[in-house]
C-alpha cells in the first residue's frame, strides 16, 4: 500500500517507516520542518513538510499523495518542558489529537482512504478499581486527576472519532528504546522518586516493538482498538530501581504522598500510587504479533545500559515521539 505517515520523523515514526518498506509499502511521510523532512528522507520515505493544524494544507497534501492508508503518529513531546501541570505539558498533543486527528479524517474521507492507524496510549488511563491488568474492554477511569482532564479528554476524543470512521486506535504503553528518552536524567539525578507505596502499574513498550505492531495493525481490518505493550505491566516499586541499576545511578528516592501532590501534581500521583496496566492479549491474538522486548527487565538493560545521554530533566515524560 502507499502509506502516509503522520510524525514520520519522531522516535516511533523513524522506527515505522524502515519496517513499512521493507514490509513492500510506499510511504509518503510528513514532518514539520524542512530538517526532519530530510531525516524523513533518508529513511526511504517521500517527505512531506506538513503543519497538521492546518486543514487545508492537510486536504491538500492527502489528496496529492493519494495514500490508500494513513497512520497517524504526531504529538508535540519533543519540545515540552515538564511541569506539575500535566495539561500545560501536553497542550500541543492534546491539539494534535484532536483538530489535527479531525482534519486528517476529513480528508481521508475525501480521498477515500480505506485504512487509518491513530496513536492513543493505555498506561494510567484505565478504571482504578478491581484487579491490575485491564483489557480493552475495561472501562476507562471517568474521574482523570484534575491537572490531567483535558488531556485525558484528547485520548478519549482520538478513540472515539477514530473507531466512529472506522479506523484503528493503538492504544500505546509508555514509550523507551530512544536515545534522546525523557527517563534518563531524572533517574540518574534521583528526581524521579518512588511516590507512596510505589504501587501504581506501568505498562511499558520498546519502540521497536511498536512499531512492528502498527505495521500488523495496517494490514488488519478496523475498527479496533488494541494495547500495545509488553508482557509485563509493573508497578513503580518494581521497574524504576531496575532502570536506575541499568544506568549505573543510585536507588530512587522515596516520596511520600502529599509531597509528590505538592511538586508534581496530582496526575504523578495517580501514575504512582493507583494506576493500572494493561494486557497485550488481544493484539498478540489478533495481530499475530510477537515482542522482541517482551518485558522491561530485559528491554532496560539493553536500552539504557550504554546510554549517554544528558539533557534537562522531565520528570515522569515518556519517551518523545
């Protein structure tokens, strides 16, 4: 298929598009800027410079490539800065996910586009009550953290209109695998603290691996909504004196919870303390897809074991896409 790739330049977009080709796809991919075009370029893809908040340039550029599907990877994590106000962070994304997701239904419909992939995310988004581990049949949380509801609503909004137009949502664990992830400082600095009891799930995802998920997910017939994580969703406890060990830092720092609400907001909290995981099965089921990172314990030593990477600190970000 001739396939056009929102966010062709981002950490999962550079890892898609290799494996859409060498799948025997044509991919026309978009960035927002005339340098990521040309690392878009050099990874086998047509390039296409575009502002997903404007429609017409949208329709325009949807119509030219004549694309027979589309997967939509944009956000704007690359350039946030991380503050306890979980919407103030993700405000671009948020506009990302929902204009930016509407303009690109309506000219898919326009131009007839048969299959459309959206990025949405499972991690802390499901009903914190019962066990776990929630499928994609469990219902989502309705009472988000309050510094977190508008992003909360631009995921609820991308499922939604995506499965409504009979597309296909990825509903993503967090993100690792990039040399630029938002993980690394905070750990290694001891500003990522372990909040309460540690108790809040995590479930992760190699880039890698997602990206092999959204090329089976292509191919198959919507709508759906499918997680796409590992084998091993956590809690906090558990996976961040992993990752700090694979970095060589010292053991985490323990929180308590009326200090983290005070630092990092309520959203941190959430993710902490109380959030859930979510399974794999269906997609593995489905799709036919097999991890090559299948757990976190592994995928982290073999991520961030090498790693040099510095930068300023986010705590909580994942990896930037």
């Amino acid at each position: 298929m001739r396939v056009f790739v929102v966010g062709a330049s981002g950490a999962i977009g550079t890892r898609l598009v290799p494996q859409l080709i060498q799948r025997g796809h044509e991919v026309v991919g978009t960035a927002r800027s005339s340098r990521n075009a040309e690392r878009v370029a050099a990874l086998g893809a047509r390039p296409v410079v575009l502002d997903l908040l404007d429609a017409a340039a949208v329709r325009k550029a949807v119509l030219e490539a004549e694309p027979e599907a589309i997967v939509h990877e944009a956000t704007a994590l690359g350039e946030a800065v991380w503050s306890r106000n979980f919407d103030k962070v993700f405000a671009g994304t948020n506009e990302l996910r929902t204009k930016g997701t509407d303009a690109l239904l309506t000219a898919a419909q326009e131009a007839d586009v048969k299959r459309f992939v959206a990025q949405s995310f499972a991690s802390y988004r499901y009903l914190r009550e019962g066990g776990p581990i929630k499928t994609e049949e469990d219902p989502l949380d309705p009472t988000p953290p309050a510094n977190a509801v508008e992003s909360w609503a631009a995921m609820d909004s991308v499922d939604r209109t995506v499965t409504e137009a009979g597309g296909t949502i990825l509903r993503y664990g967090v993100f690792y695998g990039a040399a630029n992830d938002g993980l690394i400082e905070p750990v290694r600095k001891r500003q990522y603290p372990i909040v309460g009891d540690g108790g809040g799930y995590t479930s992760w995802i190699h880039l890698e691996d997602a990206a092999a998920a959204t090329v089976l997910a292509l191919e198959h017939d919507g709508p759906a909504i499918y997680n796409i994580v590992d084998d091993e969703p956590a809690p906090v406890r558990e996976w961040l004196p992993v990752v700090a060990q694979a970095l060589g830092a010292k053991p985490p720092r323990r929180f308590p919870v009326w200090l983290a609400r005070l630092f990092a907001g309520e959203a941190a909290v959430v993710m902490g303390t109380t959030a859930r995981g979510a399974s794999n099965a269906k997609a593995k089921r489905e799709l036919g897809w097999t991890l090559r990172h299948p757990s976190w314990r592994q995928g982290f030593q073999e991520a961030y074991a090498t790693s040099t990477v510095s930068r300023a600190p986010r705590i909580g970000e994942p990896a930037r896409t």
